[in-house]
C-alpha cells in the first residue's frame, strides 16, 4: 500500500535578527507581503497540495502567529455589522485553512532539532517540511510538485535549484546521478562549500522525508553554533535509503533577505489587480526620475 503525504511541519522558530530591528516585537514569518504574512504564503502552499495537518515550531514571541490563524469574534462581528463581506470572508477564512497545531522549541537548536520536536505529532508517517521564510510561485504549488514524485517513487524527496556558480557558498548543495529528467539521485550533501562545490544544486528549503529521519536527528552531536543541523541527518539517510532531489518549477522568493523580500513584495504587487495599474506607473516614474535627475543606478 502507498503511503500518502498528510501532514506538514513549518519551523518558525528562528530569531528573525536580519530584520532587527523590525523583528524584536514581531516574528519575522508575520512580515507582510503585500496583504498576507509570510507564514500565511507557506501555510496556503501546504493546503493547495493537500495537506490535512500542520505543525508549526514556534519560539519565544511567537505568539502573533497562533493569534493569526485563529479566530476574531470581535473582529468578525464588526465586518458583518459594516457589511464588509469581503473582508469578513477573508478574515474567517483564515481560521478554516487546515487543522494547525503548535509546539514551542524551548532551545533554539537548529532547524534539524525544531523537526525533531515535531516527530510525536508526526509519528510512523512521512511528512512535509516548509521552510518559512522561502515563499515559491508556482502555477502548481512546490509541494504538490514533489508529493507526485514521492507518490512515484515512495522517497524521500529535497526541492532544489540550480543557482548563479558565484552564489554557491551561501546554500547546502547535493552531490548525484540525474535518474530522470528534473529528478537526481542524492550520494551526499554539502552545507555551504567554500572550495569545490560538487554541484550548483542548492537546497531551498522543501522537504518530504520518511520518519526515520527522527532517529537519525537523535543520533546527531551538535555542530557549530551547538545546533543540530538537518544536513547531518540527511547525509546520513542518503546512506541507507534512497534520497531523492527534484528541480522544481517555479520562482523562489528568499524572504529571510532583505533584498529577497522585497522582490516579492514588487512582483506580488504587480500581480495583484487592485495595486498593479498604480504600482506599475509609480515603478516607471521611480526609474523615470533616476534617468532625468542622473542619479547614479548600480550597477552589478
């Protein structure tokens, strides 16, 4: 019997300091793009390819995000009362997306120590990981794309990108065979190479992984920082099982940058109905006044 992806976990338990000092009060998955909080693009990815339950790893300060997904009475009642049906669906709609439970890392260990904080909730099952600070545009979710190929080839399965040679040394990369024509058979990762990179493959933070993966995670002596790093464990599941790396199709919007939120402020704005027209003159005067004022663009 094949068994099915139904669960996801999102860590959103990180600091947030490249924001600081935006993030000192306010989790940095609640930045809004546009209309939506970051964490909201995540969750909504997870819902449009299925997934029934989802876990998110809070920390300290976090609070904002269960308040988010959670019921307004009062904020309901007024919308109905002004007759801002609109915004009243939305609202409520919020509370209605998926079943979403919470747990707290109580020690910011490190991304393979929030998932293994979620291995009760997930048990014996294989499951999804969003990374919440990598928002992806696709005309089928990311997720969606790497749940058929696990349904395939019952996997586990790494999201992966080809990036700029130059740009290697910020990401984790893969090492494999291409078994297929999107789809590489994992022999090893790399976390951040400083010298011979074995690919220019980067790992961008989705996940579908078999829970053997709890045991490899428990196995795992911290590394720098006094972090349990996933890329330890998954160097180790790689040896044992097959470890999948699919190049999936879409745009990714790293939003734990500055200059990657903001990216995906603009083009999302530019494709929303309501900003677009407006958005799109004041962008043509903003270039407008560099050329007429010789102001000096960068340049590389």
């Amino acid at each position: 019997m094949k068994k099915q992806i139904k669960k996801a976990v999102i860590p959103a338990a990180g600091l947030g300091t490249r924001f600081l000092p935006a993030t000192k009060a306010m989790p940095k998955e609640m930045l809004p793009i546009v209309d939506k909080p970051t964490i909201q693009y995540i969750v909504e990815e997870a819902v449009n390819s299925g997934i029934e339950d989802i876990i998110i790893v809070t920390g300290r300060s976090k609070r904002a995000i269960e308040d988010h997904f959670d019921k307004n009475y009062e904020l309901e009642v007024n919308l109905r009362e002004r007759a801002k049906t609109d915004l009243y669906e939305i609202v409520e709609g919020l509370t209605n997306l998926v079943e979403i439970h919470y747990i707290r890392q109580k020690e910011a260990l490190g991304l393979g120590h929030a998932i293994w904080c979620a291995r009760k909730f997930i048990g014996n099952e294989p499951f999804a990981v969003l990374l919440g600070d990598m928002v992806i545009d696709s005309e089928i979710p990311c997720l969606r794309q790497m749940m058929d190929i696990y349904n395939q080839q019952q996997s586990s399965v790494i999201a992966v990108e080809a990036v700029d040679w130059n740009e290697v040394s910020k990401y984790g990369v893969i090492e494999g065979v291409a078994i297929g024509e999107r789809l590489d058979l994992i022999h090893d990762l790399v976390e951040k190479p400083q010298n011979n990179p074995p690919s220019n493959l980067a790992i961008i933070g989705r996940y579908i992984l078999e829970p053997r993966i709890f045991d490899l995670l428990e196995q795992i002596e911290p590394g720098v920082g006094g972090e349990i790093q996933l890329t330890d464990a998954l160097q180790m599941l790689a040896r044992e099982q097959d470890l999948l790396a699919y190049r999936y199709e879409g745009t990714l919007y790293d939003v734990g940058s500055k200059f990657g939120f903001l990216k995906a402020t603009v083009e999302f704005a530019m494709k929303n109905e309501e900003l677009n027209k407006d958005f799109g003159l004041y962008l043509n005067n903003i270039q407008h006044k560099y050329l007429v004022n010789n102001w000096k663009l960068p340049v590389g």
